[in-house]
C-alpha cells in the first residue's frame, strides 16, 4: 500500500513518546499527505482535489447511468 511506504516518511523522523501521541502524529501527517501535497502521479493535484475532480468529470458525462467513483479515502 503505498500509504504504508509513505508512512515511512513519518515514521524515520519522529520520536514518539506514547501510543496516543504516534496516533496524532501520524493522523496530522496522513491529514497533510492526503490533502495538502500534490502528488506527480494524480496531474500534480492532491488526491482530495483528485477525487473531486473526477466525481465531477463523470457526473457531468450524463450518460444515465448510476456513478460510484470507487474512491474512498
């Protein structure tokens, strides 16, 4: 999962002092990942605007049928 390779980012760089502190670190920085930093790979948008954008380019294709963009973050 390339979340959990990301992750790694995170994880080499940060002394965590308890399990709930791991989990807030890691929530801000996945928080940050997903919605703040563009990645190369989605045309250099963040997967949120991502995900939008493509929620938006299928509903306007009005072809009748139902749309479920099959992203879920």
């Amino acid at each position: 999962m390339v979340l959990l390779l990301h992750n790694a980012e995170c994880l080499n760089e940060t002394l965590f002092a308890s399990l709930p502190h791991a989990r807030a670190v890691l929530e801000a920085w996945r928080a940050d990942y997903n919605g703040v930093r563009p990645h190369s790979a989605l045309a250099n948008l963040t997967p949120e605007a991502f995900r939008a954008r493509h929620i938006a380019v299928a509903a306007s294709a009005g072809n009748g049928q139902n749309f479920n963009p099959g992203l879920y973050l």
